[in-house]
C-alpha cells in the first residue's frame, strides 16, 4: 500500500499496516544479517535467483514475499 492509501484507512487499520511494514522489515534485517557471511553467487543459484538480484536485497532491496519465504527456507534446511 503506498502512502496515499495510508492516509484514507481508519486509524485501526493504520496501525495494523505500520505493524506489519514494521515485521517485514526486522524479518528482512534477520535475513541480511544471516546471509551476511554466505556467499551470494552460491546461494542465489541454489534457491533460483540471480546473484544480482540477492545483492541489491542486501544493499537494501526490497524483496518480494515468495524471495523472503524462498530464502528463509534455504536458511532453514542449511543449519
């Protein structure tokens, strides 16, 4: 939702959107933090991606849902 249809919710649902922005980004932060001593070219190629595109994620990027469930399930089956 862009900031503009922040603005016409009631304040309830307003609250709930900011939660939300708020958990997808401490879950993006647990990411990048995990990732931080892999190496990218080989996890980008074992979950599907390119090594391009994991790298503007952890320059900041924001990914979509199915990248974070795709690399969470990668940081899953490796431990």
């Amino acid at each position: 939702m862009s900031n503009k249809c922040n603005r016409l919710l009631p304040y309830s649902q307003k609250k709930e959107y900011n939660l939300e922005i708020q958990e997808k980004e401490r879950d993006l932060n647990n990411l990048r933090e995990k990732l931080s001593d892999r190496r990218l070219k080989v996890v980008a190629q074992r979950i599907g991606m390119t090594y391009a595109a994991l790298s503007r994620i952890m320059r900041g990027g924001t990914p979509s849902r199915r990248t974070i469930d795709r690399l969470q399930k990668y940081l899953n089956e490796s431990k």
